[in-house]
C-alpha cells in the first residue's frame, strides 16, 4: 500500500471492482477529495531535494516496432513528437488546447524501500505520461490509456474510479514540485508556468471508455454522473480542473514507428469521454392513476308498482317488480333496446322485452 492517500484508494478492492467503484464514487465529497490532495502535497518525495532531475534524457535506440507492453508509453512519445513538430497545439472538448513537451516523467525522489512499508514516500508513486501546458502558461498534466479498436476488455480492475484517483495522486506530486519542475520546462522547451493550478487531462481510448460503460449498462453508467460530480467539486476546493477525454486516433493501432521512434499517423482527435448528460439516472415516472371504479347504481323496486310476470313480449321501466318462472323475482335495473337488465336475488340477468308480437 502506498503512502499517498489518493494512490492507496486506487488500490481499495471496492475502487478496482466494476459493480462497486460507482458506490464508493457516490460516497465520496470534493471536499473530501481535497482533503486527500492536500495531504497527498504534503507527503510528495522531494525528487530536486534528492538532487534528481525530473525530465530525462530519452536516450537509447527508439523503438522500431510495436511492443504492446509499451503502447502507452509509445503513444505519449508520440503526442509529444506531434506537438514539437510545427509546435501543434492539441484542442481540448473544453475549447482550450494543450501543448505537450515531455512523457514519461519520473516522480520518485528515490528507489522504493521496501523496509519502509508504508512510510516509504516513493512507494506506488510511478511517472506522469504527459507534460505540458494548457493555453499559455497553465501546467497540463496528462496520463494515457490506450486500448486498440478491437479490444475485448480493459485491464483488471483498471476502473475509472481508479483512473482518476491514480491520475490525481501524481498530480498532486507533481504540484508539490512545480518550482522544481517549472525551471527544468523553462530551460529544455522554453514554456513557462503560470500560477494557475494544473489541469489533469484523462486521455483514453474510445474503446476504453465504451466498455467501461458497457459493463455498468445495467446502472445507465451512473458512474459518470457521480465522476462529473465529483470533478466539479474538486475544482471548486482546490482549482484544479479535470477533463475526461477521449483520445481517437486513425488506424489501428493509430501510431507508427520511424527511426525517431513513434509518431502518429494522422492528428488526434480529442473528444469528450461521453456524451452531454450521459450516466443521468432518469427518475421513472409516477404510475398513472388508475381510474376510480364505477359502482353500479342499483335500483330499488317502487313498491306503487304491482308485480309483474314475465314476458318476452312486454314491456318494462326500472324500478319494476318482474316475476320470473325460474329466476324469481327481480326488479329492473335498465331498459335497454330490445332487452332489460333485472337484478335477482343471486345475480343480475338480461331477459328479451319488448319483442313485437
């Protein structure tokens, strides 16, 4: 288990679990959210202190060919390559555009100690995939899943939940060393940042995003609302913004390999995670109400009336006394065309009346 709170709850079994996480989404505040960044800030290793730097020379032979182990780190080589080239902004679902200088960014301060336990500040801290900025001077932190368009299924327990929680710890370690990180930016790729607070960038797949809500179809992706939520939230305590983005590439896999390595085949297309007012769990609708019964309204016998024997061939009113040779006596209820509805002491019978002769 990590020390940092928000990279011990991407490991919580609820959070990993595809028919839990939306609960333990829903359960969860901004301002609880916050609480955990805060103290994630707090306990962030110290990478310049150790005397390490974080952008490192990619050095080496570049990769000549695809090694699905290594797709995402490939992809985030390649966005990075797409913006250097003619210096390519990237255009966010927000409007905004991202310009990406580096991948693959190292946060640890030191090897994880495994004496430590969880005192160790470098355990479960990994890299960023993407940095850069976000307009002119805002830090744009972005971490990349990348899943092929025949995909069958996303890694396990690999949630969005998880996602974001993860996406959020390194952020946070990567905000408690912005002066370390913002000098190191400025000299290699001469792009400065700004005070605002970063913008973390949730790049995935289409297909990512896809079968992640068909395995919650059965709540209508509720999950998605309670991210969104939870987004806002976090924005209004602490500043940072989070988008959820699809990042679609063409082709299959979408990126290929030259002898500088990975580069896209054509621009990305950066699209929102789902659509507008998507994982809205609709209320159902009040049962109509059912319409009041009509009771029949009975008729008492006029008891002015004498009572009559019954005949096909004459004629009655209601209120009648109407002897029947096998029925009994009744008394009639209605007249209707060609016949008379007549209550009887066990049950109610229509009789043939007025028949013509």
């Amino acid at each position: 288990m990590s020390l940092h709170p928000l990279l011990r709850l991407a490991e919580d079994r609820d959070v990993r679990h595809a028919s839990a996480f939306r609960k333990v989404a829903a359960d969860l505040s901004g301002e609880a959210l916050a609480a955990h960044w805060q103290e994630g800030l707090r306990l962030a290793p110290r990478r310049a202190e150790a005397g390490r730097r974080f952008l490192q020379p990619h050095g080496g032979r570049p990769p000549s060919e695809r090694q699905r182990s290594k797709d995402e780190e490939h992809l985030a080589a390649a966005l990075v390559r797409f913006c250097r080239e003619g210096d390519r902004a990237l255009a966010l679902p927000d409007e905004s555009a991202a310009r990406f200088v580096d991948w693959n960014v190292p946060l640890k301060a030191a090897s994880a100690d495994p004496a430590l336990g969880e005192a160790d500040p470098n355990g479960g801290v990994e890299r960023v995939d993407l940095l850069g900025v976000v307009g002119d001077d805002r830090p744009a932190l972005g971490f990349v899943k990348f899943l092929e368009p025949g995909g069958a299924r996303a890694g396990t327990g690999d949630t969005p939940l998880r996602f974001l929680f993860e996406a959020l710890g390194h952020a946070a370690i990567v905000e408690a060393n912005r002066e370390g990180i913002a000098g190191e930016v400025e000299a290699a790729h001469g792009r400065r940042f700004g005070d605002a607070p970063p913008a973390v960038l949730l790049l995935a797949s289409p297909r990512y995003w896809e079968l992640c809500r068909r395995r919650e179809a059965q709540k209508g992706a509720a999950w998605i609302h309670e991210l969104e939520r939870l987004a806002r939230e976090f924005e209004t305590q602490c500043g940072v913004s989070i988008q959820f983005v699809s990042l679609a590439l063409e082709g299959d896999p979408g990126f290929a390999f030259d002898a500088e390595g990975a580069r896209l085949d054509t621009a990305p297309r950066l699209e929102r995670a789902w659509e507008a007012g998507a994982g809205r769990v609709r209320p159902k609708p009040k049962p109509r109400p059912r319409a009041a019964e009509v009771v029949p309204q009975v008729i008492e016998p006029d008891l002015t009336r004498p009572v009559r024997s019954y005949g096909p061939h004459e004629s009655y009113q209601p209120g009648d006394r109407l002897q029947h040779p096998t029925l009994g006596l009744g008394v009639v209820q209605r007249a209707l065309p060609g016949k008379v509805e007549v209550q009887f002491e066990s049950n109610t019978s229509r009789l043939v009346a007025g028949r013509p002769l």
